[in-house]
C-alpha cells in the first residue's frame, strides 16, 4: 500500500529580505527630492515598521515607497498590514507590521475550502499557524494547490515540504 503524500501550507516572510526593502526605502527618501524638508523617514520600531513625515499625503508616499520595495524583493503586500495615518506633536506617523503564520480564522477556511471543493481523499489539518494536506494521490495535491493558487485570500501561501 503506497503511503500518503503531503504538503505543508504556510506564511512567512524572509525578515531579511524584509529589512533590505525597508533599507532601499529608506536611502529612495533620503534622495528623493519631493521628500526633501518633509523630515520623512522609515526604520524599525521593535516587530513593526515606523513610518514619519510632516503631513499625511507624504507620510501614505514613503508607505507607497516601501510596498514598491518590497514588491521588488518578492515579498507580497498580503504579508505588510499597514494602519492609518495618525497625528504625533508635529508629525504624522503610521505603524506597519509584516504578518507571518496563518492565524486560526484563516486556517479553518482553507481547510473548509480544501473540503469542499478540493478532490475528494484529500485532508486538511491545522498544526498551529500552518496546515498540512494529505492524499494518497499526488495529483490531487497538485490540484489543490492550484486551486489555492486561484483564490483570492488574504493571506500570502507558500507551499513547502512536498513530499
């Protein structure tokens, strides 16, 4: 009896490919000259990416920037959950957070999506902020990450660990 094959669905961002769209983003501000007198800037803040600038219009532009970047660097803008604007003193400032891991919500609907319209023999289990699909047939698998792959969810899906 063949035994099953599996996948593994999951949501991580490489921090360092990360880091390096927010450097870019960074040095682009420091140069740009419509960011000039704007004391716009971009950096680090713990977990969550700190963005500054002396009015809301530039401080959405250095974000703009920065999804730019990271685009560039393969990194899905699913993966950046960005707040709103909001006043400090005499600057405007937004919080960033790079998501990684599929919470619980999202994970039960995947499984259900797998279910019910994935190939039939195939199953979903929820292992903490991943999934793992299993089958008996590696086609099957194939199929279910194609359909994943044409769904618009709201999380970034990488598939590892196929075996």
């Amino acid at each position: 009896m063949a035994s099953d094959s599996s996948f593994d669905i999951v949501s991580k961002v490489d921090r360092q490919e990360a880091d390096n769209a927010l450097n870019q983003a960074a040095k682009e501000i420091h140069s740009r000259y419509d960011f000039k007198g704007t004391d716009a800037s971009i950096e680090w803040s713990g977990e969550k990416i700190m963005m500054k600038a002396v009015s809301e219009d530039r401080v959405k532009a250095v974000l703009d920037v920065f999804q730019s970047k990271l685009v560039r660097r393969g990194i899905s803008l699913k993966s950046l959950d960005a707040g709103e604007p909001y006043a400090s003193g005499k600057e405007y400032r937004l919080e960033a957070a790079i998501k990684e891991g599929i919470d619980q919500e999202n994970a039960k609907k995947i499984s259900k999506l797998i279910r019910e319209e994935g190939p039939k023999g195939v199953k979903a289990q929820i292992q903490g902020d991943e999934l793992r699909v299993s089958s008996k047939k590696r086609d099957d698998l194939q199929a279910v990450i194609a359909m994943l792959k044409s769904q618009d969810l709201d999380v970034d899906l990488q598939f590892t660990n196929y075996r």
